[in-house]
C-alpha cells in the first residue's frame, strides 16, 4: 500500500475559473470576492494520520470538483486544514484557530475524544461544528452548534447485533472494546441491542489500547465461550487482537464495526482475515455507481485505495454540504455567520450527496443526529465483499 499524501497546515482552494464562467459582469463581481472558507480539524501526523490524511484528500478532491464546476454562486470554496493529532487537547487548540484566528464559520472534525473535547469551542464562539466521521452517541447532545452528518453507534451497533441474534442466529456473543469514551458507549449500545434481541452477552472485557498483548482478556473471552465476538475497537489494534484470538483457538466469528473496513487490516491479518464481518455506514460502488468511479479516482491518483473508505466518502461529501449551506446564506443575502451556517443546516432539507447519498438531520428533542442504511461486508478471498444490508 502507498503511503498518505502529505498534506500540510494550509488553505486548499479549487481550480481557477474559466474565462467564460467570468463573462458576466456579477459572476465577475462575485469571483473578485474573498473565498469562503470553512475549516477541517484532522490528524495530519500522529498514529492515526493515514487516515486524517486521506479524509483530507477526498475533500480537496471534491473542492476541486465543485470549483471547477464555478465554485458557489462563482465564489472559489476553500478548506483551512489544521492538524488535531487525533489528541482531545490538541483539538481543542485547533478549534479555537479555526474560530477565532481563520474565523470560519463552520469546521468539520472526526474521532469521538476529539469531537467532544472541542463542542465548548464551537458553542461558545457559535461556530458551526460537523462531524464527518466519530461515533459517540453522545455527540448527538453536545450542544447547539455541534451536528453529525456520520450516523452515530447507537445506528451501527443496534443494527448489527439484531442482525446477529435475528438472522445469523448467534446466541451468545462477546463484546471486546476499547478503553475509551468511543469504545465504552459504542460497546453499551451492542451489548444493550444484543440482549434486547434475545440474545445472551457472555463475556464483556476491555483492552488498552496501550497494550501489544491481549492473551489475558482473550483467554477470558475463550473461556465464556461466545459464538460471535464483537470487536469496538479501532484499526492499529484489531489485525493483533483477531490474530492472536486465532492462535488461541477462538475460531468464532468475528465481527466489527466500519473501522474495520480498511485495507491495513486485511494486509496484517493475510488469511486470517478470512470470514470477518465489518459493518459500513456508506455505500459501496454496488450501491451507488459514483463509489466505484471515486474509487478508480484513488487508483489513479495515489495507485491505492483510500485508508478506511466509508470515512473519506463522508469527507468527499463533506465539501458538498459546505457549498450548499454557504448557497444557502447567499441565497438569502445573509452572511456566512456560524449562525447563519446553522439555520441553513437546519433549515436545508435533505443533502443529495454524491458518494453517500441523501442525508437528513434529525433535529428533534434537542438531538442531532443522522440515520443510513447499515451494510455488512465481508472478507472472502482476500477481500471485503457486499453481505447484506441490515437495517435503516
């Protein structure tokens, strides 16, 4: 697999108008004007930078896409990357320079520490906040100005543990987490959805992901004897903690969530990997024809596919929602306040999006939050394959 592009701090803009996109006297008018800018807090460097950096890529890609095509209302779209090392306090810092130095009037952010730690940030500067990639489902109550385009745990792990005791019929499951907020609470929701679909949760143990050795939990998931593990985790730690369960003759099912669907895991594990379940909140280019040209566009461009793709579709996405909300404000003759940002979100209607389809955000009771159609791949021949779709 090739490396991430490197990508650092900077504004990303789009491809230059055309002389004929400027013909008319307002287009030109409005093409003199500043960008519009919108932020993106990602890990750039750390353990978790090949993901952020490709995230960051798919959206750079898009922005040249939906500049080329004469930008919003002939305004070029831009992106002011700042790297949050996937690190709570880092982000925070970050957040603050999105707001209150680049002054955007929207940012949008991914992993579940870092999209907490920094909804203060986004409330109290009242600029807008997205998330395009965490799961937390206490994202959904992080304040006024934090929104998640990317559905949340509470979609994914219910889906995927009715699926389990209801079609698959697995009885007795084991819940191995991460010992961290995204892990506890997306574990909770699993565990919960197993047992209220009828199932029983035999064995419930966290790791640190500090760890390099999971014998012990393992050998006390072995022990409870489960016939379906489930894997909260995250993907430096699942090639070791389903190769070591192999070795330790835990030869049951393994599922995961849609961190799993990453190439670095099929890569590490070899033919263990073979029959893992991973679940996707995105759809693939069986789903949506777009997926597989977006796909081909990773192939041609960096001679790979992206790491963790449902997570750069969103992101790619992400740079479609931005010029409508910023359509949206001009529309209007309002400015591109974070206010005005979040009225236009909640205001908007449905998103049409190009890689991940319609996008509706639920606003009711004080709750943001998003549902998708929940799909489960599996690793057959080396690969992840289409499996079934499970659930809405």
């Amino acid at each position: 697999m090739g490396n991430a592009p490197r990508i650092t701090r900077r504004t990303l803009g789009g491809l230059a108008l055309g002389a004929a996109a400027l013909a008319a006297p307002a287009r030109l008018a409005r093409a003199q004007q500043p960008p519009l800018r919108f932020g993106v807090l990602l890990p750039m460097t750390g353990r978790a930078a090949f993901f952020g950096n490709d995230q960051i890529a798919a959206t750079s890609w898009a922005l040249e896409r939906i500049n080329a095509a004469g930008g919003v209302a002939g305004r070029r779209l831009e992106m002011v990357t700042i790297d949050s090392q996937a690190d709570p306090q880092t982000g925070i810092n970050g957040a603050t320079r999105l707001a209150t130095v680049d002054r955007v009037p929207l940012f949008f952010v991914s992993w579940s520490a870092v999209v907490n730690a920094v909804a203060p940030v986004a409330n109290r500067e009242r600029v807008l906040q997205i998330s395009s990639g965490a799961t937390a489902p206490g994202i959904a109550r992080l304040g006024e100005y934090v929104f998640t385009m990317y559905p949340l745990a509470d979609v994914e792990g219910i889906a995927a543990a009715t699926w389990h005791v209801r079609s698959m019929n697995r009885r007795r499951a084991g819940v191995l987490y991460i010992n961290n907020e995204s892990g506890i609470d997306g574990a909770r929701v699993y565990r919960d959805a197993f047992q209220a679909a009828g199932g029983q949760v035999v064995a419930y143990e966290a790791y640190d992901p500090r760890a390099t050795d999971f014998t012990g939990v393992l050998l006390r998931l072995r022990t409870a004897n489960p016939d379906i593990l489930w894997i909260q985790g995250d993907v430096p730690e699942i090639p070791a903690l389903v190769s070591q369960a192999r070795r330790l003759g835990l030869n049951q099912t393994v599922a995961t969530t849609s961190i799993g669907q990453n190439n670095r895991v099929l890569e590490q594990l070899g033919p263990a990997a073979e029959g893992l379940l991973v679940t996707s909140l995105a759809p693939g280019p069986q789903d949506r024809p777009a997926v597989g040209a977006y796909i081909e566009e990773w192939r041609r461009r960096e001679s790979r596919q992206p790491n963790g793709l449902p997570f750069t579709q969103y992101f790619y996405d992400a740079a479609f929602v931005a010029a409508s909300l910023f359509g949206w404000t001009l529309q209007r003759n309002l400015p591109p306040s974070g206010e005005n940002m979040r009225r236009a979100l909640v205001e908007h209607g449905p998103f049409d999006l190009p890689l991940t389809g319609e996008l509706r955000i639920d606003v009711a009771e004080g709750r943001h939050t998003v549902r998708k159609p929940v799909y489960v791949l599996q690793v057959r021949d080396g690969a992840f394959r289409p499996h079934a779709t499970i659930g809405v």
